[in-house]
C-alpha cells in the first residue's frame, strides 16, 4: 500500500511541471531596463517586453520592487494631446492574446518612484510583475547608461 501511494505522489510530482506549462495566461518578461540614475529622490522609468503565450487576454495589474530602491512603482501610459505628451497613471495594462506588448522610452511605462539609492550601470535588481491571470512573475532588472544603450 505504501509503495502505491509513494508512486502516486512521484507520479504528481512528475506531472506538475507540464501541466503549469499549459495553463492559460503564461506571461515571459525580456529585456528588462531601467536608466542609470544617480540623483536620490527622482524617478526612474523601466522598459521590458511582455509576452503572452495563453490563448486569452491578460492584464499587468501590479509591480513589486525591492523597496530599499524606490518607494514604489506605477505604471504610466503616455498620452500624445494638444499641449504635449504627457504621463498618467493607469491601473492595469492589457497583454493580448498571443501577443506581445513592449513597455519603451516615448510610450507606455513603469515608473520607479522616490529612488533611495544610486542606480549604477550594469547594476542589477529583481522585481515581481503581477499579472490578472498569469500570476507573478519575476524578472531582472539591468541599469543601462546612456553609453551603454
């Protein structure tokens, strides 16, 4: 009876990773940057690349950032009006199906406030993207110079 049930929980064990590649709302963030900023107590913003392997639709809903870096983080779109380009703060951002969404300089953002430390080129930092349906996941962070871009 035990053999049975240790072959059961091997079996499980066995099967998860496959089943947690299939669910629907797998998220992969690349090429994750922010500027190098050596000015304490100014913004920051960070770019990255947002691909949606799932069949449906999902939302970045939520950014975590190690706080000894900023205070938090928001998420910014970048609106083109009659007086001039502008930022606004938005709850969520949408990731379609399939598709990828690029978060770039000129358009739409994270935005790292209130930064407590220098952020150094080549510097590294892990943060945590919350998405509706995919869930966390995390990614790394690379300071890039204005040499180094």
């Amino acid at each position: 009876m035990r053999w049975m049930a240790a072959g059961l929980c091997a079996a499980a064990v066995v099967a998860t990773p496959a089943a947690a590649a299939d669910t629907p709302g797998s998220a992969e963030l690349s090429k994750a940057w922010t500027p190098a900023v050596t000015q304490l107590r100014s913004n920051s913003p960070l770019y990255m690349t947002i691909t949606n392997h799932s069949d449906a639709p999902d939302s970045l809903i939520r950014i975590r950032c190690p706080t000894n870096l900023a205070d938090f983080v928001e998420k910014h779109a970048t609106d083109r009006g009659e007086g001039g380009t502008a930022m606004r703060e938005v709850k969520s951002f949408a990731v379609p199906a399939g598709g990828t969404m690029t978060l770039s300089p000129g358009g739409n953002h994270l935005m790292l406030l209130n930064i407590k430390e220098a952020l150094r080129d080549g510097q590294t930092f892990a943060c945590s993207i919350v998405f509706q349906k995919a869930g966390t996941v995390p990614v790394e962070v690379r300071v890039v110079s204005d040499e180094t871009r």
